[in-house]
C-alpha cells in the first residue's frame, strides 16, 4: 500500500523519461508505473500535472563551517536552503587540522551536522600541508566506515597568513594518499592548481599593476589549470587512482580530463555553476569580488566550455563550492591576495541547471540528472540509493514547475543577505521536495524539519574506481 504517489509528471528515470506515477511507500520508492496504475486508496496525492519529477539534487562539494571557517553559516541554515533548491542529499568537507588526524576531523564534521540538517549528508575527509603517514594510513578504515572520497589541494590557494593555513599537498605525500586510495576503492578529489605558478603570480602582482580583485583570473590562470591536471592525470595512471577534479574552470581543464577518459582512465571533473553563467569581466562590476570562489571565474571562452563538457559528458557534475557568507564579509577584502571565495548558491544549482541547461541549451531532462544528481550518487558511493527513481530507491524527489518564468528575488531565497543570483531570470524552479518519502518543501514553502536529516554510508562502486562510468 504505498503512502505517497505522485501523478500526471514528466518523471525522469534511469531507463527513461515519459509520464508515469511515483509510488512511495515508507522512505523508498515502490513503484514507476503508467498512469492509474497503483490504487491511491489512503495515499497521499501530489498531482504534478505538467511539472518535472526528477531525483532529489545531489551537492557533491560544500563547505559547511568547521574548525577554520567558524564565523561560516552551519549545517542547519546551510541544508535548508538546499532543501528549498531541490537538493536533499549534501556532501561536506572533514577538515584535518594541524596536530589531529583524520578521525577527529570526522568527528567534528559529525558534531555539526547530527541533528541540524534538512538533507541527508555525508563527508569528504580533507588532508593538509602536514598529513603524515598515520593520518594517511587511516584512509582503509575510513573507507570502510562508509567514508569513500578524500580531498586534497595542490596549491595552498593564498598567500600563506595566519588566518590562510596551508592545506597543500605535495606530491611526495599524494603519491601515498594514492596509493592508500587505490587499494581501499575510494575516491580521491583534486582542487587542482599549480603552486610554483600561482604563488610567482602573487609575488610578482603587485609590481605589475595586477593587486585588485578583478585581476584573480591573472593569478589563478589557465595554464597552471592545465599544467597540474595533466600532472595529476598522470600520477593517478601510474597509481591507478580515480580522480574527481573539483571546479573546473577553464577550458584546459575540460580538455585535460576528456583527453584522460578517452584513454579510459577513471577521471570525472566537477564545474560550478557560477563558473558556468559568469565571466571574469564580472569582477569588473561594482563589488565584482561577490561572484569569486577559488581558483577564479575565466573568460566567456572558457565559459562556454564548460557548459560544452557538462552537454558532452566530459564533465560529470556541476556544484558550489559553498562557503556561506554575509554580504558585509564577502566584500570586506579587496585584493588578490585575501578576498573571500566561496559561493553561497546551494539553492540555486538544480534551478539554474534546469533554466540554462535544458531551457537555453537544449540539455536532455536525463543529461540534467546526471550533472545534477545521479552522477554524484555513482561517483561517490550512493547509486541507486540516491540519484535514481527506480523501486528500492530512497524516495528523494525533487518537482521543478517550469512555468515559473520570471527573474529571481530576494524573497525567493534562504541563505544569507545576498546571492549574486538575485536578478536572473529563470525558466523553471524546484517547487516542492521530498527526503526518503517526506515532504519537505510543499510548493516552496517548508514542512520539514531540521532533525530528519541522516548521515550517509557510502562505498564507490569498482566499477567507477575502474574506467569513467559517468
């Protein structure tokens, strides 16, 4: 007897698209049938007459506060907001400090997120300048705990200061945390950049005229994205390591990672959506620096290649790279050398994926899913679980209405006093959500509450850690 169904949508599956029923009972889906036929005796019916039903969103990459970004929005403001956009399912960061290892950066991460979240959660395990062998030797455990993908960064970002510590890895250290990932079937994330390159860009800014924020594209440069992802392309073949690359910004890095896949190494590249709508002469605009997160937004060439990669399948996700600031802090610095990334737009990615991709673009309803949910789900250890609308799977369903036809507000959104989004003018939007059979979101307004959130055991398929699946 199912508690749920859901009638008359465009409901996207696994094995295609086309008008049927969503049959829910308890937290998973029962049933993807035709019209009329599961008896609604005792259920609950949303009618999603020509609306879309689509697997609840996937955010592969927030930031979400913690030891280093205390004064940051939390996982309760954070994960509503999610809710609100269509996203049930988060993916943060467990940073390691220095001085502690890996499984106290779980446990911070955990102390955050028990009983503050609106959307289903989980991890990625952060490595930093310092990691030695006994943290790195905890990948397998990790792994097995149900912690599948780890992180670490190539370039310390910044200039190093007290409040910038360094999370570089050097390669000696990602030799190791590779092969650690290898033999324990996880997956590994890059934030890719080369340091030699962006640090000599730093020093030599000044001196060349190049100190104000607009010139972030000039320090975080293409060729530094392409010369470390061919770097760490290369280390991984000889590892045998899966590598998901984390905004990708440029056109060298799209180019990069297609050159790997075709070779059929396991390499998947993640864009923002941010990276995708705007272009480094946004920076020029009054307080441009709203629109930065690392390593910088590049030209409307480069733009456009990533929305090419998202529709041609060489970039396999697009997500945020949140980090949840005020309007008052995210303008505060206004140099290269210290002004705040980070992108507080959790709420808008599914929206603005579905307006631009499939609206303006002519991005397939299925190729939506993928970049925004199923993809993640597949790389990251939850497939089907999540990411899918097939029986047996967690009943997270997101409902975009695709007459809602006007530019965004204020009002429409929920986290902080800003989004560089207000203004744009969207051609369809998550109007309800639903968290393993819950109603979260009913017709934009919210129902659900901060506690029905869960932590997330994940385990990456061998499939995905063998060639690119997705």
């Amino acid at each position: 007897m199912a508690d749920l169904i859901i009638t008359g949508g465009t409901v996207v599956t696994p094995s295609g698209t086309g008008t049927y029923d969503v049959a829910v009972e308890g937290e998973q889906v029962v049933g993807v049938t035709q019209p009329g036929a599961i008896s609604t005796d005792g259920a609950r019916v949303i009618d999603a007459t020509g609306k879309i039903v689509v697997p609840g969103g996937i955010e592969p990459h927030a930031h979400i506060g913690g030891p280093r970004q205390v004064e940051r929005s939390g996982a309760e403001p954070v994960s509503r907001a999610a809710i609100h956009g269509g996203t049930t399912t988060v993916l943060d960061f467990a940073t390691q400090v220095h001085g502690e290892d890996i499984r106290h950066a779980l446990g911070e991460a955990g102390e955050r997120w028990q009983g503050n979240a609106f959307t289903d959660y989980s991890y990625h395990p952060i490595f930093n300048s310092v990691s030695d062998e006994e943290s790195i030797n905890q990948i397998g455990e990790c792994v097995e705990d149900g912690f599948a993908s780890f992180k670490i960064f190539t370039t310390s970002i910044r200039p190093p200061s007290p409040q910038m510590l360094s999370n570089k890895t050097d390669f000696g250290r990602l030799s190791l945390i590779m092969d650690n990932i290898s033999a324990a079937g996880g997956m590994l994330l890059v934030h890719s950049e080369d340091d030699d390159m962006v640090h000599y860009n730093y020093g030599s800014a000044q001196d060349k005229g190049l100190w104000d924020w607009w010139h972030m594209h000039e320090i975080h440069t293409n060729i530094s994205e392409d010369v470390s992802f061919r770097r760490a392309i290369r280390l991984a073949e000889k590892k045998s390591c899966p590598v998901y690359f984390v905004h990708v910004s440029a056109r060298e890095g799209v180019e990069a990672i297609g050159e790997a896949r075709r070779r059929g190494l396991p390499i998947y590249g993640e864009t923002l959506h941010n990276y995708a709508c705007f272009n480094a002469e946004n920076y020029r605009e009054d307080n441009g620096m709203k629109y930065h997160t690392y390593p910088s937004l590049k030209s409307e060439i480069d733009r456009q290649a990533l929305w090419q990669g998202l529709l041609d399948g060489r970039l396999s996700t697009v997500a945020t790279d949140l980090v949840s600031t005020t309007w008052e802090e995210k303008i505060r610095f206004k140099t290269v050398a210290d002004v705040t990334g980070g992108h507080n737009g959790i709420e808008t990615r599914v929206g603005i994926a579905y307006s631009v991709g499939v609206v303006e673009l002519g991005m397939s309803l299925e190729r939506f899913v993928d970049i925004t949910s199923a993809n993640a789900a597949r790389i990251f250890g939850m497939y089907p679980r999540k990411g899918a609308l097939a029986a047996g799977s967690d009943a997270d369903i997101t409902i975009i209405d695709p007459t809602f036809d006007r530019p965004l507000t204020a009002d429409d959104l929920h986290l902080e006093d800003y989004s560089i989004w207000e203004d744009w003018h969207v051609k369809g939007w998550p109007t309800t959500t639903i968290l393993r059979g819950k109603v979260m979101v009913d017709e934009r307004r919210l129902v659900g509450s901060g506690s029905d959130g869960r932590l997330l055991s994940r385990r990456v398929s061998p499939e995905v850690t063998a060639g690119p699946v997705c």
